[in-house]
C-alpha cells in the first residue's frame, strides 16, 4: 500500500501551462484542418461553377422558363431544332427566323462555363449575368406577344459543364495558329465546338458574314449557303484541299474545321445590315432592340461602348423602310 502511494505522488500534477498548451496545438491543428476543409470547398465549388474540361457535358434547365400546363415534349427531337443562343443580335436574330417566322420547335442552348477567354473571368461573369438578363425578358416578351409559341419555345439548356476532349483542343489550337484573328473569342469556339461533338447533335450558331473568324476560316468551303442546314463540306472533302497542289501553305491543315461538323450555319451570308432591314420587313426588329452585345458592361450593367463587339453594335434606332 505504502508502495503504490509513493509511486502516485511521483506523477508530476499538469500544471496549468502544459494544459494551455495542448490547448493550443490542438487548436492549431484544428484551425488548419478547418482552413484546408474551406479552401478545398472553395476549389470544388469553383471546379464545379467553371466546369469547362469535364468528363462529360452537363446542363441545367430554370424552372422559372418552364411554363406550368405546357407539354414541351409534342416534337419529336428530329423536328427541333438546337440554337446557340446569348441574347446578343444574330443569335436572336436567328432564333427569331426559326421561332418566329419559320414556326419550328426550338431548343436555345447556353454554354454557362465560361463566356470568355480565362484572363476575362470577372468581366466574363458580369456579361454572361446580362446576357441572362436579356434573354429572360426577350423571351417573355416574345412569349407575350407570341403565345402560341410556348410549347415550341424550350426552357433553355444552360451548359455548365463540357466534356473534355484533346483532340478537338489540339485541333482548335492549329486553327487558332493558321487564322490567327480567330482571337479574342477563341476559347468560346472551341467550346461550343466540343459541346456540340460530344452533344451529337446539329446546332446552329448565329454567325454572320464578317469576313473574320470562323466566317473566313469557312468561306468557300460550306454548302446549302442559305439555308438552315448551311455547314462544312464533308472531312473527305476538306482533305482533298490538303492535297491541293494550289495550296502552298504548309500549315494549312483544312481538315482540322471538321471539328465544327456539328455546327450549322443558317445566316451566314446575312450582314448585320441585311439582318436590320429584313427584321425590320418582319415587324420584329423591336425584339432586336432588347439584345446585348457588349462584352465588358459597366457596375450598372449599361454597355462598355469601348469593347470589340460595342464599336461594331449597330444603330437600331430607326426602321428602315425597304
Ligand atoms: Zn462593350
């Protein structure tokens, strides 16, 4: 008995320092486990936002876009036809045609990830909330004024995540190379290039005749001009062009285009001009006055008037009467 007490009284007693310590190491390595559970939920969640090189393609419809009472599954997907739609004058402007004017069920695609190239990230986010914000009213209005359209007018497919692909990257990259103006929307293009490969279906893209970009980089080498089913010629073809003995340029690599074979054209031999006086013909040039371009808009979301697309914005002001 004796034994075991003295053996007790050996223990040193914690004293009131080793306690605060431990208090501290422990607070310590909890703070910093803390702070890795935040920073790693900061990244997931910005990996999950700006999920532009993904495993495969995502998208999200708004339930304020989906109408109750309308059965949007009347049309058979073969008679719908997809859009690449931002709010801005062409897009709409096709949109319109195909809507509107042609009375086809369609189906308004938004790629979400990204607007812009990276470095125009904070920007980027500020135009693609305005570019949200002009859709939204330009489909109320047009389903306002319109309201037969609701069932053929589809809840838009926001895309938030794309699926990654190398090879079209790759490809995109020697395009980039060879017509070196396809800047600053470069990423845009390959984007919508991988998203409509890996999509598997034909989506039209409101280009229009330029001279620039993919407008140029397709000149000469697309058919049915005119029409909704304008696209690339076929990649046998765009091979044969490499064979050319005319074509001295060595980096020209034509067939590297066959990675935009989902793309179709509808109003690529349209000038912006063109656009304004048939829409104006049409009596739906107001629905163009809604639309947004501006790829820099300022804290009160009024357009930049400085940015590329801004210098080229046409004057809608005013109906052209021929
Ligand atoms: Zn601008």
């Amino acid at each position: 008995m004796e034994q075991i007490q003295s053996i007790k009284s050996n223990i040193p007693t914690p004293t009131i320092n080793t306690i605060k310590s431990t208090f501290y190491s422990k607070l310590i390595k909890y703070g910093l486990l803390l702070i890795t559970f935040i920073l790693s939920v900061m990244y997931l969640r910005k990996r999950y936002k700006n999920n532009c090189e993904a495993l495969e393609n995502k998208f999200y419809q708004d339930t304020k876009e989906i109408i109750p009472g309308i059965n949007y599954l009347l049309y058979h997907p073969s008679k719908i036809r997809y859009i690449y739609w931002t709010g801005g004058y062409s897009s709409t402007f096709l949109l319109i045609q195909a809507l509107i004017i042609e009375g086809y069920p369609i189906q308004p695609i938004y790629i979400k990830c990204q607007t812009m190239d990276d470095k125009f990230s904070i920007q980027g986010k500020q135009s693609q909330q305005k570019e949200i914000e002009v859709m939204t009213r330009l489909r109320t209005t047009i389903l306002i004024d319109y309201p037969h359209l609701k069932p053929m007018f589809l809840p838009t497919m926001y895309v938030y995540s794309i699926k990654k692909d190398y090879d079209i990257s790759n490809k995109f990259r020697q395009i980039y190379k060879h017509f070196t103006f396809f800047s600053p929307d470069v990423n845009q293009f390959e984007r919508l290039a991988r998203f409509s490969i890996h999509y598997n279906k034909n989506i039209e893209i409101g280009l229009i005749n330029t001279g620039t970009s993919l407008d140029y980089a397709s000149s000469g080498i697309r058919n049915n001009e005119g029409t909704k089913n304008c696209q690339l010629i076929s990649k046998q073809n765009l091979l044969k062009l490499n064979n050319n003995p005319d074509n001295i340029n060595p980096v020209k690599n034509y067939d590297n285009l066959d990675i935009f074979r989902n793309f179709r054209f509808p109003i690529i031999h349209m000038t912006k001009v063109d656009i304004k006086r048939l829409a104006s013909r049409q009596k739906v040039l107001y629905l163009l006055q809604i639309t947004w371009t501006c790829w820099y808009p300022n804290n009160i979301g009024k357009p930049c008037n400085k940015c590329h697309q801004c210098s080229k914005k046409m004057d809608l002001n005013g109906f052209i009467n021929n």
